[in-house]
C-alpha cells in the first residue's frame, strides 16, 4: 500500500512538472533550473506581495463562503424582525 501511494505522489510531482515547466512565474532566465522548477511546483506563487498574496489580508475583503454566510444571516435577521441587531452584541 505504501509503494502504490509513493506512485501517485510521483506520478502527481512529474505531471505538474511538466505542466509548469514553462510557466511565466519561474521566469526566461531560470526555465531550465531543476532547484526553480521544484520550488514553483510546491510553492506555484512566487512571493506574498498585494499583487499575488490573498487579497484578505491587504484588502480586507471577504472571501465569497464569509459573504454568503453574511446574506443569510442578513436575510434571516430580517426575517426574524430583528433589524438593528448586531453580532457585536452576542
């Protein structure tokens, strides 16, 4: 069972290779580096810059699961006749 797991990871590490051996990220200058193509297969973005990294933390937007969750609670509130409440008042 070990051996066949061991498979599917290098089956998995050899596929994405090849699919980002030439990808933009890596750069022209490093398209043949093996150390680059290892890094950006683990790790696809290059850096945590406001350009690349999660637009929660520079933004401060929601991610699309919080706004849901926000709508019904909205919707539920309303529903409820509780118009003014609050979650700071929980």
């Amino acid at each position: 069972m070990k051996s066949i797991i061991r498979g599917i990871r290098r089956h998995h590490l050899q596929r994405l290779k090849k699919a980002r051996a030439f990808d933009q990220a890596i750069g022209e200058s490093r398209q043949g580096d093996s150390t680059a193509l290892g890094r950006h297969v683990n790790t696809p973005a290059k850096c945590s810059c406001w350009m690349c990294g999660n637009p929660r933390r520079y933004f401060e937007e929601k991610s699309r699961q919080e706004r849901i969750r926000d709508e019904k609670f909205d919707a539920d509130s309303a529903m409820m006749g509780e118009l003014n409440f609050d979650e700071k008042t929980l």
